[in-house]
C-alpha cells in the first residue's frame, strides 16, 4: 500500500515544510534515493562527524532533540508514518531517532523493528570477529562496515571457547567464566553489551539457530563436560528461556538451522570419539523430536570444526571444508548433491576459522587466505539457482583472516 502513495506522501511532507523546515530533512531520508553520506570514508567504516550548524547528530543519545515537537509526521498521521518508517532501511534509524523523542521512543523501544517483522520486512546484517572481543558488522544491501563496541571481559572470557547467535535485535555471545557459562548481549537499540539472561541449563558447544525474536539451544556441554540432550527456546522480547523436551540422543559440536519451520540438528560427537551422521527435528507445533537417520555425513578427525551448513529459502545447504565443496541437501531422499567449489582464498584449520551462513536469499563464505603478518578477510556471496555456484566477492578488507564468530541478524 505504501508503495501506491509516495508520491502523495512526498508531496504531503514538501506541502509542509514551509511551516516544518525539520521535515525537509526526513523527506531527504525517506524518499531520496540512497548515496554515499557524509558520515561514510572512502572504506566504507562509520565515523562520527564534526558537529555542523543546522545538522542532526548521528547519535541521538549526546544530542538534544531537533525539534521540540513529541509527535511522528503529524500531517500524515502516525499510522502512515510507521508505515513509511519500518521501509526505511536500518541504517538511517540513528539518524531518524535524532529528530525528537518519538522517533527515539519508538526506535529503541523495539517497537518498531516488531512492526517491520510483522510486515514481513526483514534487512540481515553479517556480525563477525575476526579479533578476540572486537565485533563488526557488514550490510551487504549498502556495502558498509561498522564496528562494534569492545567487548567486556575478563582474562577467563577471553581465551574461552565461545559462541554466537543472533536473534530479534540481539546479538548474543556465549563464553565461561572461571567456574560457569556467561551470555554477554549485544543490543542494535543501545549499541551497548550488558549480560545476558543466564540459560536454564549453561551450556556451550551447542546447535542453534534463530527465527525471528525465538531462538533455540540443543546439546552441548555443561560445565562439567557431561554431554547434553536437553534444549531451551529463548524469546528476546520476554528475554525468557523455556525448556524444551530433551533430544533422542545426546550431543555437542552440533550445528542448528530452522527450516520449514521446524528446528534442525545435525551432526556433532556423541562423545570425545564417537561422531553422529543422524539429525534431530523438533515441531513446534507437537513439541516433539523425531530422529533422522544418515541426515550427515561423520566427521572425519574429531577436532573438526560443525557442519558448515546453512538454510536459504528452506533449502539446506552445506560447505565441505575438506573437499572444498558446496552441497545441497535433497530432504526427500535423505541425501546430499555437489553443487561446485567453495570460494579458493579463504582457508581454515579443519574448518574453523572459516563462516558459512544464510544472509538473505544468498549463501556468504566469510574468511581469507592464510598469510605471514598481516591479512585480509574477504566476503564471498552467491545466490543459489541452477547451475554450480558463481561466487562474487561483495567485500575485503585488512583484518585477521581467521573467523572466531559469526553470526547473521535479520529485523
């Protein structure tokens, strides 16, 4: 419906600024079409500017609001004007929230990324580490870096193992303290890391996966090392955990997707020795688990990283690092098909060090080549059709090669 009236809204907003010169401004946001902004280098990182006479802040949290004004765009009504606003793209929310108190309530209450999904409109950004404690972030629809706040953390935190998940407009980061697990979040609406909500069961070495503001944990270990089968569902708006039924088998170094709408694990070691090629499928609808017989290939060495596997429009994907192929699995026949190659620069050490995930409607292989002092990471993309995969290289940039975490948000 939106798409019918821009030219109506843009002439109502145009009508208007005579009597609101804050108005020109978002109608520069909202209907201009996207380019380079004074906010973005020539590498794309985003830097503060200086701030100028008659120009809004970036940053709405060291600024005053613009204008005095607690309303949206009062002459379009608030209904038209969230409409209009959860089509923007994410990237300008900073910039909009900067122009009065409503626009920042409803910003960082998280109300409005709620609306955007309900609407079915959905950006995914990538979210990796390539340094311990540093995180940056990738949008692919306009080819921008941006850096994260460092991380919190102790020595203990630090040179853990660690694991990541991104889920509604959280970023979650998995580490253990001296004696327990801990979740440090990161939140888009704070652009801060506080602690997370501690599990029912802490755990690490799990499968996950997100879909929408849900996202659920199975397997793993706990503290003490035991093998688990149980599974948790968290919710990022109630920032709840729920317990869900135990698997059929016990598992860590298991990966996770959501496909179909059902939950997916697949692969890990039954223990420190013994490697599984069954899957699990959970149904929310029954709230139970039913076992899938020869759904992965066994791992060859025991300190190989998960199945690379991710899901783009409910077809499961994988990336063999040993071979350095792309497969696809055939859910009706229980079987794997070779697509073609992986990306040739990026490396890995039995596969870690290396990120294979769904971002949209496109498969990314996020690594670099394995080089003395110094290296680059480069972000391969391909968007799966018929034919072998035809990788293109959408980003690259200094950096350590070697992927820690990574992790796709999507809201």
């Amino acid at each position: 419906m939106l798409e019918g009236q821009s030219c109506m809204l843009s002439r109502a907003l145009l009508s208007s600024c005579e009597q609101e010169s804050n108005l020109v401004f978002l109608t520069y946001h909202l209907f201009d079409p996207p380019c380079k902004r004074p906010m973005e280098d020539e590498e794309g990182t985003i830097e503060r500017p200086s701030k100028r006479p008659n120009s809004p802040p970036s940053d709405p949290s060291d600024s005053e609001d613009v204008s005095d004004s607690n309303s949206l765009i009062h002459t379009i009504g608030r209904d038209i004007s969230i409409n209009c606003l959860i089509r923007c793209s994410r990237s300008d929310y900073g910039v909009l929230a900067s122009l009065n108190s409503a626009f920042r309530s409803l910003v960082r209450s998280g109300e409005l990324y709620r609306l955007r999904r309900l609407a079915g409109v959905v950006e995914h950004w990538v979210y990796f580490s390539c340094n311990v404690l540093e995180w940056q972030a990738f949008d692919p629809h306009r080819q921008r870096w941006m850096h994260l706040p460092r991380m919190p953390s102790n020595d203990c935190f630090m040179f853990s193992d660690k694991e990541s998940l991104a889920v509604g407009t959280e970023l979650l980061v998995f580490g253990k303290e001296v004696t327990s697990h801990i979740i440090l979040k990161y939140s888009i609406l704070t652009n801060s890391w506080t602690p997370g909500i501690e599990m029912r069961t802490p755990r690490c070495l799990f499968g996950s996966a997100s879909l929408g503001e849900c996202a659920i944990l199975a397997g793993g270990c706990d503290a003490h090392g035991a093998i688990l089968s149980s599974a948790e569902l968290y919710n990022s708006e109630s920032q709840t955990w729920v317990t869900l039924p135990s698997m059929n088998k016990p598992r860590k170094m298991c990966s996770g997707v959501f496909m179909d709408g059902k939950f997916y694990v697949i692969g890990g070691m039954a223990s420190n020795t013994e490697s599984l090629n069954c899957g699990e499928e959970f149904s929310l609808e029954t709230n139970t688990w039913r076992v899938i017989e020869n759904m992965f290939p066994r791992r060859a060495e025991a300190t190989g990283a998960p199945p690379l596997v991710a899901v783009v429009n409910n077809e499961l994907y994988s990336a063999d690092y040993g071979e350095k192929e792309v497969r696809k699995y055939d859910k009706r026949n229980n079987l794997w098909i070779t697509l073609g190659r992986l990306p040739e620069r990026p490396d890995s050490m039995n596969g870690w060090g290396l990120a294979f995930r769904a971002c949209g409607d496109r498969l990314i292989v996020i690594g670099g080549p394995r080089v003395v002092g110094g290296g680059i990471i480069e972000l391969n993309s391909w968007i799966p059709k018929d034919g072998p995969p035809e990788w293109t290289t959408i980003a690259s940039k200094p950096s350590g090669h070697f992927v820690y975490n990574c992790a796709v948000m999507g809201c």
